[in-house]
C-alpha cells in the first residue's frame, strides 16, 4: 500500500468523523503525535500494521454473529463465516495447532473460555455422562446443585503476580481466584527464576485440574516440554497464557521445547501484543478440547467482534511472513541489548538479564519505588509501566520495579544502538530523580523530584532517534 494511500484514507476518515464529533477526530490526530513523540517501551503494546488498522474500520462491526462458523443464532452471517473461518485457518498454520478459536474479545475472555472449556471438558462431561445427563436441558435443579458444587471445587495452579504471572492466573482478588481453589507458584528467591523442582512439588501436593503457565513480566523463557511434564504427574491440563510472547512463537525464536503448542491442552492469546496485531484474544487447542472450546458463546461470549476477527487474519497473515520472523528476532536482541546496557551501567534486573521481550528493572537501588520511577520516566516523555517484583515490599500498587517491553520501538525500526541509548537515558532520570515526601513532609512512595533540565535533555535524544525511525513513515494527515 502505497504512502498517499494511506495518507489520504486516514485524513479523509479524520474528517467524516469530525463532521460528527470533533473532538473526537482532535484526540486521534493527538494520539498519533504523542506516540510519535513518546519512546513506547511498555512490554504489551504495540504498532499494529495500517492494513490491520483499517481492517477494524468497517461494516463488519456491524454484524451480530453468535454462534460458530455455520452455525449461528442470526441470519446474514455467511460473510462473518469466511473471515471467521480465515482467521482461524491462519491461526492453525502459524502455530501449527490442531485447532484455533478467534472469537475472545480479549486476552481474559480467551483465559475464561478457556478455563470454562476445561471444567466442561474434565468436570461437566465426565460427571454428565456419569449420571447418565445426555443433554443438558435434562438437567433437575438438584442436577445444576450438583454441578455447580463439583465445578466449584476444581483447583488452579499458576504463577503469582509479583514473580511475573497476570490476575486471570488464579491471582485471588479476580475471578480465576474466586472460580477455583486456587494456588500459586514463585520462582526462586535467589536468582528469580522458575524453579521447576519446587513448582513440580507444589503440583503433586495440591493436585490442580489445571496447570496455568505463561506470565506477563517475567523475563525469561519457559520449558513447555517440562510443564507438560509435571501436568501429566498430577493429572493435570496444561493450559499456557502465551499473550505476551506469542509474537516470538509466530516469529520462530521459540521453538522447540519453548514453543508451547506441541506440549500445552490449551493454548490462549492475545493478538496486540508481541504479536502485533488488532486488540483481540484467541484460543489453540488440541481435537480434544476443541468441542468445549467451541462453546465459548455462549458458555462465556456475546457476539464476536467481526471487523475485529477479521483484522486478526490479515495479522496472522503478516506474521506468516519472513519479515515478521525477522522483527521477532530482532525483538528478543533489541531485550538483550536494553538488559545489557542497564547492567552496564550499574542497575540492578530481577533474573539478572533476558531471554524474551521483556527486561524488569528493579528501581530499589536507585532508592525510588515503581510507582516514582514510572512518574519521572514520563516526564522524560520514556513510557512504561511500574511492575512488582517478586516477594515486592511495596506491593502491587507502588511497586519496586519497572517493566520495558522491545516490541513496540522494534517496529519503528530500533536497534542495538537505540536500544543502548535507551538504557541510558532511563538510568539518566533515575539517577536524577529523589524520591519525594508528602503534604506532612513524612516519606511519599509516590512523590519524587526529578532534577531540573533532565526530562529536556532526555526528550531531546530521544527525539533523535524517533525522528529517525519515524512511526508510520510516509503517513501525512491533512
Ligand atoms: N494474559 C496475559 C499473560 C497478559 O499479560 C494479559 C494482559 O496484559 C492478558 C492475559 C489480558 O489481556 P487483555 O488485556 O487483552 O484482556
């Protein structure tokens, strides 16, 4: 697609939707500068492709479609049917699973499906035809009684929030902690690294239903082949949340043992992140769970997103490419670059390093908290996002720790170099920043003082290296 093209579509488009609301049209011309101007190193954002942008811009968000392909509670949708059935046909191909479920709205949408198909899989079936229930209108309600207290009583294991796992992983205050109960593994509290050998015998001791592996910041890679492993002691379904890392599956830098569609039952994403495409959720599944995982709508879903949907084929259809396998090495290098310049210039990163797209700084030493560091970062125009640490003495809201994410600057074009002078940049405004007090003058974990003419000089490199490696190139709105 040619430049002008692209210029023209957008600008027009601006201009449609100011005739109708403009401030509306202000705010998006306004985010397309401010992510220009902003170096965007938050771990689960991305630039998702204009061919993918302009896919979510249509009619097709007018259509209801609940149901499955062929299969749905509304006329009309033989068009949803081939976008529904492209995405997930792409989906299968990429990954090379058996089957794909594009309809999650989200990554939690997909987790609750998927913890919905699993129950229905290993609890609802098996205690059905048990008890001879053929359909499940036959069911009394002493029979929904009956029901309700086995599938509440099934157990989740997964990794806690501050070494690295995300809510839906059975973190207590969500649901995936209140539907189940619920346990969580760490890692080891000397080098920060997942310590199969404890998390095996946290396994055989609890018994979960369900494995959940994957996380959100933690900066290493995982062995799939032993996580299925130690599933398969305690009788257990792999279910492994690749929404952060799915990029670097689709991109071929996991592989092997640390590509979790060969060894996981389950397999859920989101499609905006390392990814790079539209905001979405999906599920890969084995023959086994593919029935129960069809059932998401209407076990969990509404209607699908269709623009949405089919916006995630022309994604996957990216990601199928040579080019795409290039941007995803490049993402896990540009991580090792980012860790190594923070090492060499004294900080301190929780595992020591990176094996992924993910680098977690711990801001302890620099005597700031998460949420400090997060605030200064930003007035330096550096955008991230404060992270726990594991066993995190300021817990989930202030926090000891920030994440950075290469996905994103890796799209603009960011190298080894930038991704040097971005750790420099960053350890520049943490070694200015102090952490601040509060209205009493008592110690604030929240207020901090950055030191005079250090967000300007820091905005000033940074503008170097963005103008060089410009956002959209060749996207000109009128
Ligand atoms: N799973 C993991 C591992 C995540 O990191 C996230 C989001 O940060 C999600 C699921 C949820 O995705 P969404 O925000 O699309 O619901």
């Amino acid at each position: 697609m040619t430049d002008s093209l692209i210029s023209s579509a957008y600008s027009q488009a601006l201009e449609v939707i100011a005739s109708v609301e403009p401030r509306i049209a202000d705010a998006t011309r306004q985010e397309l500068a401010d992510q220009r101007a902003s170096l965007k190193l938050i771990a689960s954002e991305n630039y998702a492709s204009p061919a993918v942008l302009m896919t979510m811009g249509t009619w097709f968000s007018d259509k209801y479609a609940e149901g499955t392909i062929g299969h749905r509670f509304y006329a009309g949708c033989q068009n949803v049917d081939t976008v529904e059935s492209i995405a997930a046909e792409h989906a299968r191909e990429l990954f090379g699973a058996e089957y794909a479920y594009v309809q999650p709205h989200s990554g939690i949408d997909a987790n609750l499906v998927a913890y919905w198909s699993i129950l229905a899989h290993r609890v609802e079936g098996p205690w059905l035809s048990d008890a001879g229930v053929k359909n499940m209108n036959d069911l009394s309600e002493a029979d929904w009684e009956k029901l309700r207290a086995s599938l509440g009583n099934q157990r989740l294991l997964g990794m806690s929030l501050d070494a690295g796992g995300h809510l839906t992983h059975g973190f207590r205050p969500n649901i995936s902690g209140k539907m189940f109960h619920q346990n969580q593994y760490g890692t080891d509290p000397e080098t920060g690294l997942l310590d199969y050998d404890a998390l095996r015998a946290k396994a055989k001791e609890f018994k979960p239903l369900i494995l959940v592996a994957g996380y959100s910041a933690y900066p290493r890679r995982v062995n799939f082949a032993t996580m299925r492993e130690i599933a398969d002691e305690v009788g257990a379904t792999l279910m492994v949340d690749m929404a952060h890392f799915a990029g670097l599956v689709a991109g071929k830098v996991f592989t092997g043992e640390e590509n979790p569609v060969p060894y996981a039952h389950v397999v859920t994403s989101t499609s905006h992140k390392s990814l790079r495409g539209p905001r979405g959720g999906f599920i890969l599944a084995t023959e086994e769970y593919a029935p129960s995982v069809d059932r998401g709508c209407p076990m969990v879903l509404g209607g699908p997103l269709s623009h949405v949907m089919a916006a995630k084929a022309v994604a996957f259809a990216e990601a199928r490419t040579p080019e795409f396998q290039g941007y995803a090495q490049r993402v896990a290098d540009n991580a090792k670059s980012l860790a190594e310049g923070f090492l060499t210039r004294g900080a301190k990163l929780v595992t020591g390093g990176t094996d992924n797209h993910i680098v977690l700084l711990d801001v302890s030493s620099f005597g700031l908290t998460g949420r400090q560091a997060e605030s200064a970062l930003l007035d330096a125009g550096v955008v991230t996002n404060r992270n726990s640490v594991p066993s995190d003495p300021n817990g989930a809201w202030y926090t000891s720790g920030i994440r950075f994410g290469t996905p994103a600057l890796t799209s603009r074009g960011f190298g080894h170099d930038e991704f040097d002078t971005v750790a420099e940049l960053v350890v520049d405004v943490l070694t200015n920043t102090e952490a601040g007090t509060n209205k009493a003058g008592a110690p604030s974990k929240a207020t901090y003082v950055l030191n005079d003419g250090v967000a300007d000089r820091v905005t000033k490199q940074s503008a170097e290296m963005l103008d060089a490696h410009p956002l959209y190139p060749g996207l000109v709105l009128s």
